[in-house]
C-alpha cells in the first residue's frame, strides 16, 4: 500500500475550486480541500466491513509530517484489530470524566461510577419503600462504614476481599446484626449497578458466608404472675414525675411497643369513645386500642397537666418533643429491673404469654399486639377485628393486673371477664 505520495509543496500550493476535492496522499490519508478555501486532513479506513474516517485537524496547523504519523498509528490500531474512531471517542470520554470528576470532587461530589455514586442512586431509587428515618440509617451506616474503604473506588473494580475488609471490624466486635444490614445493603447496591451498567457480578454473594448466624435475643420479659406483681407494685411506688409515673403505669396496660406509648397524641385519644387510635409506625396503620376505666384514669389524671400540649408524655425538656425513649427503660433500672430481667418491650411479652395462658383467644391478642399486615386494605380491616372481644380483654387485663398488685390470688382472665 503505497504511503506519502506527494511532496509538501502539492499541499501547499492547493487551491480551492467550485466543488470540495480531496488529495490522496496514500495509506488512507486525505487533505480534503473546501470550496471556502479550508484545508483538512481526514483518515479513511475500513473496519470490520464498514467505511469509516477520523478527522486530523487542518493544514497547515497540522503539519504533512504530524498528520502522516497519525495516519501510520491509526494503521497500527487497525492492524491491532482497535477502531481508531472507537479508541478517540474512549479517551475523549475519559478525558470528559476526568473533568467532571474534578468539578465533582471540587463540589464534594462522589466519582461518577464509583461506589459512593452508585449507593446514592441506589439510596434514592429505594427511598420511596421505606421511611425517611429507615432511609436516613441506611445511609449513615453505608457512608460510615463502606465509604472509607470502597467510596472512591470504581464499582467495576471492587473485589470480595474489599468487601469482606469492611464487614470484618464489625464482626470481630460481634456486631452481627450491623453486618448483616450492611452486607445486604452492600449487595443491593451491586445489583443496581448490574442493572444500570456500571458493574456485571455482585463480589458482596461470596463474603456472605463469612459472617456467622446472629443468634436471636429476645427482650427480657417477666411471665411469672408473682414477678409481675412484684413488678406492679414496685411500678406503683416509682418515685419519678408525674409524667414518667403516668407513662410507667400505663405501659403494662396497654402493652403497646414503648415508641408509640410515649409518642402518644392527645389528638389520638377519645375519652368518650374510650379509644386509642395511634398510626403504629411499625405497620404503618392506624391501630385501636380500648381503654379499660384504669387506663382512662390515668389519662384523666395526667390531662390537666400535658392536656393543652401535643404529647401525654413531652419530654422534660420542653421543645415539643415526646419523652425519650430511654425513660421507661431507666425508670425500669432504678427500680433494680436490669435488661436482663425486664425491659419497656418486655411488658409485650407478659401480657401475650399470660393471656394466652387465660384462655384469649391468639387472633384477638395479636390484634392487639399489632400485629397487623402490611397490606393496607387487610390492616384497615384488621384494625377493627375482635373489638368487641378485644374491649372485654382489656378491661379484663387491667382488672387482672390489679389484683396481682394487691396480692388477691391469681385467678383465671375468663373467670374476671365473666
């Protein structure tokens, strides 16, 4: 294949005529010659069958000289079986990313493609599914813990290894739970970058293997009817405000998860109606909760107080803000009652094992317990479900835990509902 055909001075001497013409100068190089007068340099090649032609810059600011030695490495592509057009849109979008990436870094913006950019678009492609607060942690234990070792990192080039280096600190700290969620999470990533097209394989599946079971721990939970009067009575002697003492007595009544108890609304409550109807975060429906002539009491007692807030039980702190979540589990410690032995959840678990145990019926205790459904036309109905059997239940449950307190002997739920 003949090359360098003509001498610089053709080139030079070229002139424009009515039609654009081209001179050959061999190899698949051109000067293509405008009817304007302009002169550019265009390589013509064939690859994989197609006719293709990349554009060298215009002479004479690109010399003979500069031009033809592009011209014999766009052959040496081609012999290499690489596109040369392919090969300058490849480095042109480097080039392109590497500006941006600057501009993003310099905005304290994620590269694009790496990890930290990826988990953004996955956080924000699922935020739609859960609750701000779920996603909010989500987010948090993604950028604390993976950030530091994989955020920077292209998606495409992250391995098992890396993977495993930011599960294993959690795991020797036996914070299984934490490096299940963050396992799981960093795995959902992967599958949307497979999706998107930013990586092919998940290297998370293989470290799965490397964290051993959680063991499940249930919340400790008194069932003994004569601990659970102990329990009463020492509630009843709490010697906290009156506020917390309201919210304490209570919390084995209702037996409700404490988040709702001590988020409870005035707006919620019908003394008339003798209801509770809470939205239950956990389920996300809107739950019923009868309120036996005890329970009514003590709302009755602490209205003048909190009555005119938003909160039955605001925090000590003012600020429009419920009691902390930690003060019934504190309340619960200074009356010796360690986690071990008794929690705020626990007051669940008494009264579903004692009711069970008097002869309730399970559908009406779990009712109660809330544990509805997601699907939100089967929760609107079971909201409502065994009410009638549920208002006889609680007042026979409080009835019930007052006679434990005052020592009475322990008689069936059935025989006081009678």
């Amino acid at each position: 294949m003949a090359v360098n055909i003509n001498k610089e001075t053709v080139y030079r001497a070229a002139k424009a005529k009515e039609k654009d013409f081209s001179i050959n100068d061999g190899g698949g190089l051109f000067l293509f010659v405008g009817a304007s007068g302009s002169k550019l340099w265009r390589f013509v090649y064939q690859f994989e069958g197609k006719r293709e032609k990349i554009a060298f810059g215009a002479y004479p600011d690109t010399s003979l000289e500069h031009a033809r030695r592009k011209a014999e490495e766009a052959r040496m592509q081609i012999a290499n079986n690489i596109n040369p057009s392919q090969l300058r849109k490849q480095v042109k979008s480097v080039k392109l990313n590497a500006k941006l990436n600057e501009n993003r870094i310099n905005d304290g913006l994620p590269i694009l493609g790496s990890f930290a950019d990826v988990s953004h678009q996955w956080l924000n492609s699922v935020s739609h599914l859960t609750k701000a607060n779920t996603n909010k942690r989500k987010k948090s234990r993604i950028e604390r813990y993976a950030f530091p070792i994989l955020g920077n990192k292209p998606i495409n080039e992250i391995k098992s290894s890396e993977v495993l280096a930011v599960l294993k600190p959690i795991i020797d700290k036996l914070q299984l739970e934490t490096a299940h969620r963050l396992h799981g999470e960093i795995s959902s990533i992967f599958a949307y970058g497979i999706v998107h097209n930013y990586t092919d394989y998940d290297p998370a599946q293989p470290v799965a293997k490397q964290i051993p079971a959680q063991k499940v721990k249930h919340r400790a939970a008194l069932i003994d009817p004569k601990q659970v009067a102990q329990l009463l009575r020492d509630i009843s002697n709490y010697q906290g405000t009156f506020v917390v003492q309201s919210a304490f007595r209570l919390s084995p009544m209702l037996f409700q998860r404490p988040g709702e108890i001590r988020q409870m609304l005035w707006d919620d409550i019908d003394l008339e109606t003798q209801e509770w109807r809470p939205l239950v975060s956990k389920t996300d429906f809107h739950h019923i909760v009868p309120l036996s002539t005890q329970a009514l009491g003590i709302l009755e007692a602490i209205q003048p107080l909190t009555g005119s807030g938003q909160y039955v039980f605001p925090s000590i702190r003012g600020n429009g803000r419920p009691m902390s979540d930690g003060t019934i589990i504190a309340a619960l410690k200074s009356l010796g009652y360690d986690s071990y032995v008794m929690t705020a959840h626990g007051f669940r678990t008494t009264a579903s094992t004692l009711l069970n145990e008097q002869g309730w019926s399970p559908d009406a205790i779990e009712r109660q317990l809330a544990h509805a459904p997601r699907d939100k036309v089967r929760a609107a109905y079971n909201r409502a479900q065994y009410l009638d059997e549920r208002r006889r239940m609680m007042q026979a449950w409080a009835d019930y835990l007052d006679s434990l307190k005052k020592g009475a002997e322990i008689i069936p739920l059935r025989q006081i509902s009678a």
